[in-house]
C-alpha cells in the first residue's frame, strides 16, 4: 500500500482550478490524508454504532435480536440483486457519461423494484421457514427500502469513485445520527424487534438525500435502457460474487434459525459482531478506496500485485493481532459489553477469530479482481467457502454454538490453497511471496496472543472484566509494537515515517 499512500488525488474540476489561478497544492491532497480523515469518520460512526449495540443489548432480549437478524438475512442477500454490481462498475469505469449513469439507473430500478416486490410478497413463506410469524413483519418493512435505495446509490459510488472524503464524511455523520436516534427512540417506545427494521427504512431514505444532496451536482432522474452491454456484463461478474458472499454471511442466521432456536441466532449474531468489530473498523476505509485506486493503477499499468500485498500487510498486521487478543479475553469482553445474559456465545468466539482470520488474509480480493477487470474469478473460491461451511455444518453440527463456530473456521481453512491459486492466476501474485507476507504477521499474532494469555491467566479469577482488559490489553499492546519492529512489518515503516514527519513540524515550529 506504499504507492496507495503516496499517490496525490488531482482536483476533479481541472479547468475551474487553472481559472482560479492557485497553486497545485491547494488542489492535490495526500491519499494519506484521505485515508485518515476516512478512517476516522468510519470510526467515529463505529463507535456510535458499538454504542447503539451495547444500548439495544440491554433494551431488547436476545430473541428479539434473533427475530430482527432472521428478517435481516434475506434482505442482505437481496441487496446483492438489486445492486447488480452497477456501483462497483461506476467506481471501475476510466469515464463517465451521462448517457452511461442513465443506463445505471435503469438497471438499479428494475433490479431494486423488482427485489422489494418479490421480498414482500414472499415475506410470508420466509416466516413459515422459521417458523417465526414476527419473522414477516421485518422482512416487509425491510423490502420497503428497496424501492428508495436506487436514487442514493448511484450518488454515493461517484463520491467513492472520487474519493470525495469529505462529503462521505458529511453524509456519514447525518445517517449515523438519525439511525441511533430512531433505533434507540423506536426500542424505548416497544417496537421490540421491529425496531432496526423501521430505523434502517428511515436511514435509507435520509442517506440517498444526503448523498444527493452532498455530490454537488445534478444527476440524470430519468433512466436509460440503451447500450446496457458493458453495465451488464460486469456487473453480472461482481452480481455472483456478491451474491455468494452474502449467503456466506447469511449461513449463521440461516442454518441456526432452521436447526435452533431464536436465542441461539441472536447469541451467535452477539458473538460475531464481537469478533467482526476489528474488521468494521478498519475495512469500510480499505474498501472505500481500494477498487477505485486498484482500477486506476491497472489502467495505468501499474504494479497491482506488489501493491495488493502490502495493503493486504498492512490491514492484517492490526487485525490478527486484535483477533488473538478478543479469543484470549472473549469471557472479559462479554461480560463487560453486554452483560451476563449473553455469557453463552463466548464459546463461539475463539474458533470466529480463527474463521476471521484466515478470512482476513483475503479480505481484499474481491476490489482487487474486480479492479484488474476480472469480477469472474472471485466467484469460484467464494463458492467454494460457501460450499465447504455447509459441509462442515452439517457433518459436525452437535446442537452447540461452539461446534458450528468450529465448522465456520474450517470451512475457511478448506478455501484457502484454491484462493491461493486464483491469486496466482489473476494477480499474478505467488505463493512464495504471499507466504513470505503472511507468516511473519502470523507470528505477530502467536506473540500477541500469548502474552495477552499469559498475562490474563496471572490475573486474580475474580478481577472485574474491565480491569482484566486494560491490563491484559496493555500488554497485548506492547507486544504488538514489539512485534511491528522485531518482525519487520510494513506498519513498521508507517511509524517511522509519522514520526518523522513529526519531527520536522517540530523544526520547523
């Protein structure tokens, strides 16, 4: 991710800059910058959201939760549908036309109208397969979002496509807002599990205002259906992938739903969250920029491999080291965030971190394929992952949340050599050289992860669970800087460099 960091973003109005007669530096802004002012809205949002967790935790009861997340899982794999990869295919295109964003909308009305009629009608038949009447309710509201969805998407992925941080950061800030002031009001009033089903209806719609409003500039509100080929094409690609990826993440809620009962998808949906958190903190700023910056340095015949790799590195020397930590101090964690009602997911989350781990590793793949123009080939290990938790689910499943989270992370370990090979293939990234990336931030997370163990475990067995964290934590923390510079880590390198930087200002002042 060096040249990530180092690349300069030219102002989008070349000749309205050159009228105002100002110097390149006005209007060339660091990537570095963009990504931290990205990270830090995504986070400041996070928190609010992690907030919004722990409050809904004590005002609403696990089978609510259950209720909400079984409604929610059809939704999320319908979204693939109504997006048919047309925004990563706005965010990818070298120019855009009005004529082409015509077509765009076109087929995000047909795909997302067409998705919100087929979710509601079918909402019925979902709740028999649950056998979960309240099930029903949820999915109808949720469907309703479809039908405002197609007018914010095609705003927010030329945003992205820009890397216009700043009007992200304004859009983001309003619905982070109005989604935990609705949740929290509607869970307050009695609206139980219907609660974030009416509040993500609210936030849909105040979003796509926002986006449309923040863009600055008018979009075309009638759609297009000429020359869809190219729209088409692509997005069947990245359609499929998403599409996988979704059912993949819909498996918990699926198969526990069908096999257990409500609590359990609830305390399984609490125990993945809680392992997810590293993740949602750091991949929405990734993702935000890496197909976009992925397609530009393709199209400029660029070092795609090299770059994929140390951004990869880089996500990963923090997010493994997190994962080993909240597996040695899952108990502490659960106690502290949520209470003891939801002591029995934490068995579950030593083999999710695992899962998330090896997850991890790849996390990038998808923007990265898509980005050099091969959307198709993230279909087969994605399908393959999908296929391979099924089967470890069903041969292993005991009736316990800890066995499944066990077959999650086989499923996992089982996807790894065919990833490997499509990287080879498509990215032209070796094994040799992902192995020489990968291990050392392995051993990080072993360093990490056994000097947090060992530090709990001296510990009285009675500390408060918040006491435990920072202290165990704090140790984790050491190790992990240790670890950066011991092992010669990209992160490393970032250090230096902001220290540096420091040091100048310092002169300089």
């Amino acid at each position: 991710m060096k040249g990530l960091l180092a690349l300069r973003y030219e102002c989008q109005q070349p000749a309205i800059c050159s009228q105002a007669g100002t110097s390149e530096n006005n209007h060339v802004i660091s990537i570095r910058q963009k990504v931290a002012l990205q990270f830090i809205v995504s986070n400041l949002a996070l928190v609010a959201n992690f907030m919004l967790t722990i409050v809904l935790a004590r005002l609403l009861s696990p089978q609510d939760i259950g209720i909400f997340s079984m409604g929610a899982v059809l939704i999320a794999v319908a979204h693939v549908f109504r997006d048919f990869g047309v925004t990563a295919f706005i965010r990818r295109e070298k120019e855009l036309t009005p004529e082409s964003l015509r077509n765009a909308l076109g087929v995000l009305l047909v795909t997302s109208w067409s998705v919100a009629a087929a979710m509601y009608l079918s909402a019925p038949y979902w709740a028999d397969f649950f056998r979960e009447a309240r099930v029903m309710s949820v999915v109808q509201v949720l469907a309703m979002g479809f039908v405002f969805i197609p007018f914010g998407s095609i705003p927010m992925a030329i945003i992205s496509r820009e890397m216009a941080v700043e009007k992200s950061a304004r859009i983001t800030a309003v619905s982070t807002v109005v989604y935990f002031g609705v949740s929290v009001g509607l869970a307050l009033a009695g609206f139980g599990p219907m609660t974030m089903a009416w509040a993500n209806l609210v936030n849909i719609i105040v979003t796509g205002a926002m986006a449309r409003w923040a863009l600055g500039r008018p979009l075309p509100w009638l759609p297009g259906f000429r020359q869809l080929t190219g729209i088409v094409h692509f997005g069947l690609g990245n359609l499929l992938t998403a599409l996988l990826k979704a059912a993949d993440n819909a498996l918990p809620d699926i198969l526990l739903g069908r096999w257990m009962t409500p609590s359990a998808v609830g305390l399984f949906s609490r125990a993945n969250s809680t392992v997810n958190m590293v993740s949602t903190a750091l991949l929405p700023t990734v993702n935000y920029f890496a197909l976009p910056y992925m397609a530009k340095l393709h199209h400029a015949n660029g070092p795609v491999a090299g770059e994929y790799l140390r951004a990869t590195s880089l996500i990963n020397t923090l997010i493994l080291p997190a994962l080993a930590a909240i597996a040695v101090l899952a108990h502490d964690i659960v106690s502290l965030l949520y209470g003891s009602a939801w002591l029995q997911a934490v068995p579950a989350i030593p083999w999710l971190c695992l899962a998330y781990a090896v997850n991890s590793l790849f996390t990038l793949s998808a923007p990265a394929l898509s980005g050099v123009g091969k959307p198709y080939a993230a279909i087969g290990p994605t399908a393959l992952l999908v296929a391979a938790k099924v089967a470890c689910a069903v041969w292993l499943m005991d009736g316990t949340l800890s066995t499944f989270a066990l077959a999650m992370a086989l499923g996992q370990l089982l996807s790894l050599p065919y990833n490997l090979w499509i990287h080879q293939r498509y990215l032209n990234l070796g094994w040799v050289a992902w192995a020489q990336s990968t291990l050392p931030l392995l051993a990080q997370a072993l360093l990490v992860g056994g000097v947090c163990l060992g530090i709990r475990e001296a510990l009285p067995a009675g500390l408060a669970p918040w006491a435990a964290i920072m202290v165990s934590g704090f140790g984790a923390l050491v190790a992990f800087l240790a670890g950066c510079f011991l092992l010669s880590l990209p992160l490393a390198d970032e250090f230096k460099r902001m220290q540096k930087a420091l040091l100048q200002r310092r002169q300089k002042a």
